[in-house]
C-alpha cells in the first residue's frame, strides 16, 4: 500500500479504462457526497461518456438533488470488472457490503477516508483523521479547474452531515474555507441543509415519536438509549433509511455523555448507532470490539439480538473509561 497522492489520484482516473465507486453499507451523507462528488469529477475531467459507475446500497430520496443519484447502482450481481476502483468513507474493506466483490475484481484500487479507526488498505490509500469528513480529504485531492458547482453541492453535503451542520468538534478552519469554495461556485446552500439534514418524512416522524417516548438511561443518567424491536419497526413501516439521523435526537438530551440507538436490521442482527457527547468518552473502541467502526464521537456496529444484554456491555465499557480517565487525571495532578 502506498500514500495516494494528488498527482497520482489524478493520473489513475485519467488513465483508468473503467471506474467504480464505492462507499459503506447504509449510506450516510458523507460516503454519498464523496462517491457523487467523485463520480461527477471523474465525468468532468474524463467525459460524459467516461465508463464510471457509483455502487451503493438505496438511496433516502433526500439525496436526489445530487447529480448522478439517479444512475447509482444498488445491484451487486452485475459482476463487471474495473480497471479502478475508488473507496469512500469506508473504514474497513468488509462494510463494503454486498459490493466488495468490485473492489476485489479490480485492477488498481484506492482508498479515500477520514475514520482513524482505519489503518488503510488497497494499492493506494489516504486517510486523514483530523479531517471532519471524508468529503474534506477528497476536496484535497481534486484539481481546481475541474470543481464545478455540481461536485460542491455533493462536497457540501458531506461536510454537513459528518459534522453536524458544522457544530461538531471535528470542525476545523480547512473545513471552513473549503464550505465557503463550495458557496462560492453557488449552491442553494441553505436548501442542502434544510432538505437533507432537517427535513424528516411523515414515516421517519413516526420512527421519531416512538424513539423519544421509549427513551431509557443508564450510569444515573449519562448514557440515554432507545431500542426499536422488529415487531414495532414492522408496526411502523420503517426501512433502514427512515433510521437514518434518529441517533442525533437521543444526543441531543441535556446531561446525556453517552446515546446509543438500537433497532432490528433486515438481516435479524441489531444495528447500533453511538454517540458521545464528552472527551472522557470514545465510542469506536466499543464499536471497534464489534466489527464497527467510526470515531471518537460517533461510530457504529452490529451487534448480538439482545438490547439488554448489548447495553451491558456498553454500560460497563462507558464506566471503564470514566473510571481510567478519572484515574489519569488525579495521577496527573498527583505529579
């Protein structure tokens, strides 16, 4: 594996016969931004008729405003071969999903991400963990010629879900200047945040009434939970998507240092959204024990079908660390 660098982004897309793009299961705004953002770049320095394809799991309609959504693929039994392959936003190669076989088919493969859970892998790989999204480092990658207003609705997209409209730690002065080239080349920047980050559907209203009266607590609490079984999921109509930012509202509760959303996946396992609203508490090291992955204040995993034993394991680790970091800090005065 070898340091992906700008030059050598640039001159494997050019020379490249054929291109996916791929991102992690579920979704979010970020791996959506970044492979749209890639996949409009790579047809404006290329062509319209550049042999590019995006490989994602379905799509919340609240991403249609991007270009090229509609051509996004959701079938992993196409079986094509490429020449590149281009990952976004995926800290380890098995949340590829059901579209890992492209990665593995393809001649050159590359890796753009921020998740400092990810130690790299591929042919060529660039991650940044400082940076607030991975659409941040994909933006560094870029020539400037080519960064139209199309590829910065998709970039600013990215930036506003990973750091939550810019309110998150992760927020740096870089993300900054590169939100305000994205307004520069005039996006309805406004409407990218009111139809994609606010704007709920009646359905994921509903998910949102049963999440908030059947929240929990835990550790006298500091952790606060919601857990959604398969029986009122199905009451509900909910699909995976109308989860999607639920984990957002249960953090948002005051004293909470910890929230955590659980519900019934398709595939029988539960899905666990993290949360962490204190530096004394890292919620990818659980999720990292679990196959998940993430960063310090955010992260998620599969789990095992049991609620109450899962929020075992994450009580007892949430006490763990704010008993270590208490510990580490009374040594540190103690010197």
């Amino acid at each position: 594996m070898e340091l992906l660098t700008k030059e050598i982004f640039n001159s494997s897309i050019r020379a490249a016969e054929s291109i996916c793009l791929l991102g992690h299961v579920s979704p979010d705004g970020d791996c959506t931004g970044s492979c749209l953002a890639a996949f409009n770049y790579i047809r404006r320095i290329k062509g319209e008729d550049a042999i590019v394809q995006v490989y994602l799991e379905e799509l919340g309609p609240k991403f249609a405003f991007m270009k090229g959504s509609d051509a996004v693929s959701t079938d992993p039994s196409e079986g094509k071969h490429y020449s590149l392959a281009v990952v976004c936003d995926c800290a380890d190669i098995s949340r590829l999903g059901r579209f890992e076989r492209y990665y593995k088919n393809s001649d050159i493969t590359m890796l753009v991400d921020h998740h400092f859970t990810n130690s790299g892998y591929g042919d060529y790989a660039l991650v940044k963990g400082e940076a607030s999204s991975c659409c941040e480092v994909l933006f560094g990658l870029m020539e400037e010629e080519y960064f139209d207003r199309d590829i910065a609705s998709c970039i600013y997209t990215g930036l506003i879900h990973d750091t939550g409209v810019f309110r998150y730690s992760s927020t740096s002065e870089e993300t900054m200047r590169i939100a305000g080239r994205c307004i520069s080349k005039g996006i309805d920047f406004g409407k990218i945040v009111e139809d994609s980050f606010f704007s709920m559907t009646l359905e994921q209203k509903k998910v949102l009434g049963y999440i908030l009266g059947n929240i929990r607590t835990r550790a006298q609490g500091r952790i606060v939970y919601s857990c959604m079984s398969a029986e009122d999921r199905a009451a509900l109509n909910a699909e995976g998507m109308d989860m999607d930012g639920m984990i957002d509202q249960i953090r948002t509760t005051s004293g909470a240092m910890e929230a955590v959303f659980m519900y019934i996946a398709k595939d029988g396992r539960i899905k666990a959204s993290l949360r962490s609203n204190s530096e004394l508490i890292d919620v990818s090291r659980i999720c990292s024990a679990h196959g998940g992955g993430g960063h310090k204040k955010a992260a998620g995993c599969f789990m095992s079908p049991d609620f109450e034993r899962n929020m075992d394991i994450i009580e007892a680790d949430f006490l763990e660390q704010v008993l270590n970091s208490h510990e580490q800090i009374n040594n540190a005065i103690s010197l």
